[in-house]
C-alpha cells in the first residue's frame, strides 16, 4: 500500500512559523540593548550619572514597541505598507 510521496510540510511550517516570531523578538530586545549602550556611553563622555542610560533605555522600548507593533500588524493581517 503506497500513499504518494511524503512531505515534511509540518517541520518546515513549524520552522517558518518559528522564524516569524523570533525575528520580532530580536528586533525588540536589541531596541532596548541598543537604547542602554547608547545612554551609558553619553554618561561616560560627558560624566553625567544615568541621566542618558535611562532617557536610551526608555527610548529604546519606546521604539521596540513601534516595531513589535508594526511587525504584529504585519503577522495577524499580512499587510505590509509598500
């Protein structure tokens, strides 16, 4: 009894599914590294105390939301704004 060829379409949409998600999520955690790194630098060039590192890691969640948003709105509805 011979059913046709087999497909391996289950691990395959399991890895897309996979890479759909962590992509986003990368995107929203280097926002706030990147908003830390940037604000700690600033306080050490001009010596001032967490003054920058707190503004850098606000505006870093600030724009990983954006862009956890923006790539939600892309997932869910498969829209892109081109």
């Amino acid at each position: 009894m011979t059913e046709g060829p087999q497909t391996d379409a289950g691990p395959r949409r399991y890895v897309a599914n996979l890479t759909e998600g962590t992509g986003p999520a990368f995107d929203f955690f280097a926002s706030w590294i990147s908003g830390f790194i940037l604000g700690f630098g600033l306080d050490w060039l001009f010596g001032t105390q967490p003054v920058f590192t707190i503004i850098g890691i606000i505006a870093g969640a600030v724009s990983g939301f954006i862009k956890l948003y923006r790539a939600s709105d892309v997932l869910v509805e498969g829209r892109t704004d081109d």
